[in-house]
C-alpha cells in the first residue's frame, strides 16, 4: 500500500446523472470535471504513469476505481458489487484493465460480493479483507481460494453497523497505511482485532479527528513511503502526518470527493508498486526523484 506507485488507473468522471439516487451531495460540474484533471497531474508530478479510462456518462460512481476489482501480482480480479448502481463497473473496469495491458487472473462469482475498499494490503504476502455490508463472508472465501496462487494470506474482519447498509462504511473509511510502520486510523470505528494487529507489527498509528473524518481525513494515499496524498481541508491530519516524516500533497476535493465520499485511495486503482526500490529509499520519507508540493 505504501511502495513506490509508478503505474496507476483512474477513470474519468460522468458529469451527468442521478447523483442523489446514488447517495451524492450533487456536485457542480465544472468543479467535478477542474478537479479530477488537477488529481492526475498532481499524480503525474508524483511519478506516477496515469492511465485515463473514459467517463461512463450516468454511472457517477465509477469515477471511484479502486471498488470494481484489485490487481495483484498475477493481474486483475474483478469483484460482484452489492450496490445496484454500481453492478456494471465491474466489467468497465475489465475493459480498462486490458486496455492497459493488465491480465484478468479471477473473478468472483456466484453470492460473493466486495467493494475494493474493503481490501488493505499490510505487506506483499497479507491482505486484510473486511466484512461489511459491501462486502460479504463469500467475498473473503473466493479471495482466499484465488489469493492461494499467490502465497497471499487473507484475514477477516468485521467493520461496525455504523450508519447502516445504506450508507458506505468501507475499511479504507478507517484505515490507510502510509508506510510499512506507519498507518493512519479513525480509532472509534476500526475494528479491534485490527488495532491489536497493528500494535503487534509495531505500526504507529496517527489518529484522525471526528471532524476531519468526515472530510476524508483518514482516506489517505501514499505513492511512496511517506509520500501521501490527501484531500484537502484536513489540516490536523496533514501537521500529524508531517510530524512523523511525510511529504503530504493535498489536491481540492470539495465536489470530487467529499460529495460523494470517495477519497484518493478510492478515485485509483494502482497497477504497479516498485517494493523492490523501498530498499533504498531514505528513511526520512523523502525520494530523491520527488519534488514536494507539501500542504
């Protein structure tokens, strides 16, 4: 989650549709559009290959690629989406993965149903996979059973009621690894098992304030070891974040995320991390190759 991104997907947004039917604070257009452009050329400065997928007019969730599928060592698995609006993505995002050259190595199938927020990598060879009312028990089971070609450990938590099934409540909500020893967290809705698991590796948790929870505060991606991106508005979670050596990038989020509660981590799909180049990166969090344009 945190080695160095250098190839990433990202799907541009429907200016159009019923934002409201899918649980949107409707967003002015021309912001949506300004917004989204600015997200990629700040990944592009980054150091980040962007592979641009057309937007898919009506389906204004689908801006959020990161849900449909994740991409693994071996290539793509495309998810079942419990949200009816979003049912088709899955197989939009088939069609942007071969268009980037990435194999289908999986599906899942049958009453097996995830969003790709549910789903933290800890390290090459673990996956966190939580149950939620996006994604169900069968979910985790077919991801165990594909994820066994890859030596990959799959664990299973269960994220809280909180608001209920009609709102999205997903484990990236509450949980982004921004280091191998670092990780930002919403504590009162992070599973407990979790915490005990984090405290067991030795990862140092920043915390993420009420306030800034709803602004997308916890929702944080790293393109390099310390290296974040966040959406803008969270100024607490930035000062802690630079307090423990990270470079933090903002980008404005007002109608392209906080409308319809997708942070940077949900509006990609990354395609390559380079772990093998964290080995000789400066521990201070900075990479020679990167010039920031800190908040």
């Amino acid at each position: 989650m945190s080695a160095p991104l250098r190839r990433v997907l990202v799907r541009r947004p429907s200016l159009t549709g019923d934002f409201e039917a899918a649980d949107w604070r409707v967003p002015d257009p021309s912001l949506l559009a300004r917004q989204h452009s600015d997200f990629v050329a700040l990944l592009s400065t980054l150091g980040c290959s962007v592979e641009v997928a057309p937007a898919v007019d009506g389906l204004v969730d689908a801006v959020y690629v990161r849900d449909p599928g994740m991409v693994t060592a071996r290539g793509g698995i495309l998810f079942q989406m419990i949200k009816g609006v979003r049912r088709p993505e899955p197989s939009l995002l088939a069609d942007a993965l071969a268009a980037a050259g990435v194999p289908i190595v999986g599906s899942l199938s049958d009453d097996a149903y995830a969003d790709g927020g549910d789903i933290v990598w800890l390290d090459p060879s673990t996956l966190i996979v939580a149950r939620s009312y996006r994604t169900n028990a069968a979910a985790v089971a077919q991801l165990r059973t594909l994820l066994a070609a890859e030596s990959v450990s799959v664990i299973s938590v269960d994220l809280p009621h909180d608001r209920g099934p009609d709102h999205v409540l997903h484990l990236m909500s509450v949980l982004s690894p921004v280091d191998d020893d670092l990780a930002v967290v919403y504590p009162p809705l992070i599973p407990v098992p979790l915490m005990e698991l984090l405290s067991a590796r030795g990862v140092t948790l920043v915390p993420v304030d009420a306030d800034e929870y709803w602004t997308l505060g916890c929702n944080v991606l790293a393109v390099a070891p310390r290296v974040v991106v966040i959406a803008a508005g969270n100024p607490r979670t930035g000062s802690a974040l630079k307090q423990h050596g990270c470079e933090v990038h903002k980008y404005d989020a007002s109608d392209l995320s906080v409308k319809g509660d997708g942070g940077p981590t949900c509006l990609t799909q990354p395609l390559w991390r380079n772990r093998a180049s964290v080995t000789n990166r400066h521990r201070g969090g900075q990479l020679a190759s990167l010039e920031p344009d800190v908040e």
